[in-house]
C-alpha cells in the first residue's frame, strides 16, 4: 500500500487506529510468518465499511482478521492493507430479555460466562472451543451434540464491496462443520435466541469452566492455530487419520505434529509459512494414500495465494457424479447421487454432478479424472453408458457393460444363476402374448418386470382372480415379465464393495414384503434393518457370503454390487437378484453394512473412485 493512498486514508478517516509492521506472532496464537506492513483496527460496522469502501475504491486487496486462533500468516509482505476487528462494537456483548447481541470477535468461552451471568444457557457445551464467535458461526463449530447455527436469530455482516449485509438464521443451512454464509461476507455481529439456564448462575458457569478444562487439558501446550484440518466427517476425525498413518511427532523445520493430539501442528519457533504448506501437503498426502481421503484445511491462510497452492501440490481427483436419468427410478437416482457427491465433496474430492437425460459423453464427463454412475434404471444401468464410456477411454465406478446389461435383467439373472447351480426360487415367464399362469408355480408369487429396480413394477399375487389385473399393472413397464413363486421369510443382502463381502443385513419390513413402500415411503410402517443379521448363524453367514463372492466374480461384476436372498423357513436362501448400482440414500443398504464393518460412507466412496482411477482406460 503506497504512502500517497495511505495519506489520503488518514484524511478520509482521521479517527481510524494503524498500526505499522505488526508481526503475526504478536497477533496469531499459531506465530507463523513475518510481518504486516500496515493494519487497521476500526471500532465498528459504518467505519468498516466506509474502510472497505475506501480500499476498494483504490484497488487496495485487504485482509479480515479477528482473534487470529486459527490463522496462518505468511512470509512476504502483504501488499494492500490488514483489517483487525478486535475492538469496539466488534467485541461487545449486549444482552436482552430474550437473547443477545454479540460481536464477531467476541471469544466464545467469553460469551458463554456473559450469558451464563444473564440468565442464559446453551453455550457451555461450546465454551472449550478457542476462537471467536464469526469463526465458528462460518464453521458452524460444535460440540457434544451443540451447533452454534442452532442458536442464530439473526447475522450481520459487511460485504467485502463495503455494502451491509444481513441473514435470519433460518436462512442459512448449517452443516457439519460448515455454513453456507457467502464467502464475501465478512461477520460483524450475532443476534443469539439462547434457552434460560439453570436458576442459580453458579451452576452455568461451572459447567463452562469444566469444559474449558477439558478442553485446555486436551489440547497440545504451545503455540498452535486449533485443528488444522477440518474432519472429513463425526465418522472420520482428521486427528486419528492423521495418527493411524503413523505421524505423530513428525517434523518440519519449526513445526511438529504434536504427539498428544495429531490434528494440532506446534510452532516451536520462527516457523515459516513455507514450512506449514510443505508439512500440511505432506499430510494430505499420506492421509489420502491410505484411506482415500483428501484433507481439507480448518486454518485459514492469510495469502490467499497459499489454498491454491496446497491444492494444487497434493490434487485430489476430479469426478463426474452421473445421477437423475429418465428410468422410473428417477428420484431414487437423485437422491443416491446427491449423498455419493456429498460424501465425496466431505472427503476432499472435487465434485461436479450432471443430471444425464441422454445417453452420451458430456464435457463434464471427459474432463473428470473418474466418472461415478449413480443412475438407477434405465441406460444408467443397463450397460449401455458403461459401454459408451468404455469406448472412450473413461475411467468409471462399477461394473463394466457386460456384467451392467446380465445383472439388470433379472431373467438373464435367473438363467445364469441356474447355469451356475446357484440356489434361486422357481421362476417363469409371461408375455403380453401368452399371459397363462407358468405350469410349474403355485400362488403367491411375485411378477417383477425384468429391467426395473427399487422395486418399481413389482406386484404380489395371493390369488388367481387377482392375476389378470396384476398382469395389466405389471405390463405396463415391459412386455415381458418375470414371475416368481414366493418364499415367505427373512429377507437379506449382502453387499460386496472392493472384492470384499460385507456383513449380511436383515430386513424386517412391517407387513412382511419389501416393495417401494417398505423402502422409501413407510406408509405402512418403518422398516428395521439389522447388521450383522440376527437371524443367520455363522454357517449360514458364510453359506451367503459364498454365494455371494461367487455371483460377484461369475458374472463379472466390479467394485460395488449388492445381492438379495430370501430365507425361508427351514433355513435355506435363495438369491433373489444383484444389483450393479445399488442405492445410497441414507436409508440405502450398502452404506449400513458398511458402517457395520468400519467404513464411513467417505471412505466407502473414495475408495471406489480410487479403484477406477487406477484401472487402465482400456479396461475402464
């Protein structure tokens, strides 16, 4: 920032405090980086704005920092101008009958004794949490069940265009860890709706300063910046990832990863910001070796060049989440491929998400390191995107387009299973043209139309005067029908991701028949799953898991699969079907039995995007 803009700033605003050459150790918990030339420290929103405004209008870039808990400082000198809010209106606390009003850089355990004070509740449980009360409402930062977002009435702000800004809390979706305030906003106060606490203040209060013990208790000694990389999950916390790759008082110049807790870096003296991007990337690396799981940075940097940088030293894939179509399992498809892309973007990958319409190559698709299909039903499943992606040398997740087209017809399924001797119930087929009951069943049974899944089309019939009209109601999906004799018993699947079987889980839906209803809708009642399956001794366990592996590798199948059985009331299972793109909604089988065996839905859906991505394309 030259001399003559920063004279015309003290003629615009004599009133407002400078200071010169401000060290970032003495304005950083974590110490790291030399120092800033010029910072301004204005006591409230209108001098903010009027100061953003000003700087603007110069072209003069500006830095926004508050308490500096969590910010990293950088090694060359900044070239516009450091704005602290740490005084002022920026600082204060105002409470209310029914809430508070607090300002940005108010730290929390400060605010939780003010309110504690007032009468107030609701904040102990953040209390140990360092830093200010803006950062964690970025962060949406919480403990023991606690979300700060969750107690927002109101935010207030300044955009970095100098305008003022303001949001209901209602408005802005608090997620693990994250909001969705804009990223141009800089916070200058919280209006906070907080429960009345216990009668006697002493009590609140005590509960607050416990916590801030434990905390402090577990928290590294030294100077530190917090957490420095966000967890990719509640299931997946950055410190034990970091710990399980055996980096632990690993170091790098002035900086160690502290052997109490390994989410903390300690600056044991002059460390530089050169040093932090070497070790973080480093980091970032062997986590994602082995668990396929890019860290993402909680500290903040103060060159915004240095994100970049990281990224670009340890890059994580590029992926193309296929879902939507036009099957008749379109909503199923969307709401699958929302949680894969959500998991993904949770783990670090860069995500983009194409709802496909038609069958063909979009540049999003060629430009991706790995397309992951998420598309029930139809062309998505059927094998015919997977062949056109195998004919242009796309990497994808799942089966390639034979295994696509043999599973998703579930009377090829059935012939092959016979072939293959593998247990299956009775089948036959009708056709629009030869609709007589196949000789060989008995009623119930089941029509199913062949290439549907979620069990779309699917029709139970109990008796013979109900089957020309379950006839009329399954025809209208295919021409050709499967009918199956029905087993009554205990439904089960047992999910195969990565040539690994997962544990067996049992369905118990509420009027013992898994249809669409049981699966999405519960108008009849919820249905209970259980992993491992109770009803299945070890024997039987293992009798599944064979069948299983072996329907996995006979018919070609890759990466992901899931197979259905039916046990019946002597103990015997019969394989229903596979599926090749089996749901992941939150309700959806495969991520439960995973949970079951310890692996996160982030893990779960990095590892199969690093499966494909390692393929050749000639095999993709």
């Amino acid at each position: 920032m030259n001399d003559s803009i920063l004279q015309e700033l003290r003629q615009a605003m004599p009133g407002l405090a400078l200071r010169f050459d401000v060290p970032f150790r003495d304005i950083t918990s974590f110490g790291v980086g030399g120092s800033l030339p010029v910072m301004a420290e204005p006591g409230d929103d209108i001098e903010l704005s009027r100061l953003v405004r000003f700087l603007n209008g110069r072209g003069v870039p500006f830095l926004i920092i508050g308490a500096g808990s969590n910010l990293a400082g950088m090694d060359r000198p900044f070239e516009g101008m450091a704005i602290r809010l740490d005084r002022g209106a920026f600082a204060a606390v105002a409470v209310g009958r029914s809430h508070i009003t607090c300002g940005a850089s108010v730290r929390l355990a400060e605010l939780a004794r003010t309110a504690a004070r007032a009468g107030f509740g609701g904040l102990a449980e953040l209390a140990g949490i360092p830093g200010t009360l803006g950062g964690a409402l970025y962060m949406n930062a919480s403990a023991h069940g606690r979300a700060i977002g969750d107690l927002v009435l109101q935010l207030c702000g300044c955009r970095t265009n100098g305008s003022i800004w303001n949001a209901e809390g209602g408005e802005i979706d608090w997620q693990y860890r994250r909001s969705s305030i804009p990223a141009d906003v800089i916070l200058t106060s919280a209006i906070l709706k907080l429960p009345v606490a216990d009668p006697d203040a002493e009590a609140e209060l005590e509960r607050i300063n416990a916590e801030i013990a434990a905390r402090r208790e577990k928290e590294p000694k030294g100077r530190t910046a917090g957490c420095i990389f966000r967890n990719p999950s509640p299931d997946e916390p950055a410190g034990r990832l970091i710990d399980e790759c055996g980096l632990k008082g690993f170091r790098y110049g002035a900086l160690e990863v502290s052997s109490e807790h390994a989410n903390y870096l300690v600056n044991h003296g002059d460390a530089s910001e050169a040093d932090l991007l070497a070790l973080m990337v480093e980091i970032r690396r062997r986590v994602a070796e082995r668990f396929h799981l890019y860290l993402e940075p909680e500290v903040r940097f103060a060159d915004p060049g240095t994100l970049e940088r990281f990224h670009e030293a340890a890059p994580a894939p590029r992926v193309a989440v296929l879902l939507g179509g036009t099957s008749s399992e379109r909503e199923i498809s969307l709401r699958s491929g929302r949680a894969v892309a959500d998991a993904l973007r949770r783990g670090g990958y860069q995500v983009t998400e194409v709802d496909l319409k038609v069958c063909e190559i979009t540049p999003e698709m060629r430009e991706a390191d790995v397309v992951y299909p998420v598309l029930h039903g139809g062309f998505g499943e059927d094998g015919r995107l997977q062949r056109l992606l195998e004919e242009n040398h796309i990497r994808f997740v799942g089966s390639g387009s034979a295994a696509c087209a043999l599973v998703m017809d579930k009377i090829a399924t059935k012939r092959k299973l016979n072939d293959l001797d593998l247990p299956t119930a009775p089948w036959g087929i009708v056709t629009t043209a030869y609709r007589d009951f196949p000789a060989d069943l008995h009623y119930p049974v089941v029509i199913k139309p062949p290439c549907e899944g979620s069990t779309i089309g699917i029709v139970k019939v109990d008796r013979a005067e109900d089957w020309e009209k379950a006839l009329d109601a399954a025809f209208a999906y295919d021409s050709v029908l499967l009918v199956e004799q029905f087993i009554r018993g205990i439904e089960l699947t047992v999910p195969v991701v990565n040539d690994q079987a997962l544990p067996a889980i049992e369905i118990r839906s509420p009027h013992g028949f898994y249809d669409y209803d049981a699966k999405y809708v519960y108008k009849d009642g919820k249905t209970e799953y259980f992993c491992p399956a109770p009803s299945l001794s070890p024997e039987q366990a293992r009798t599944l898991t064979a069948a299983t592996m072996r329907f996995f590798k006979e018919f070609g199948c890759r990466d992901i699969l899931r197979v259905d059985f039916i046990m019946d009331e002597h103990g015997k299972c019969c394989i229903l079907e596979g599926n090749t793109i089996p749901g992941c909604t939150a309700t959806s089988l495969v991520p439960k039995a995973a949970r079951v065996a310890g692996i996160s839905f982030e893990r779960l859906t990095g590892s199969l995007v690093q499966a494909a991505r390692k393929r050749k394309t000639e095999q993709a």
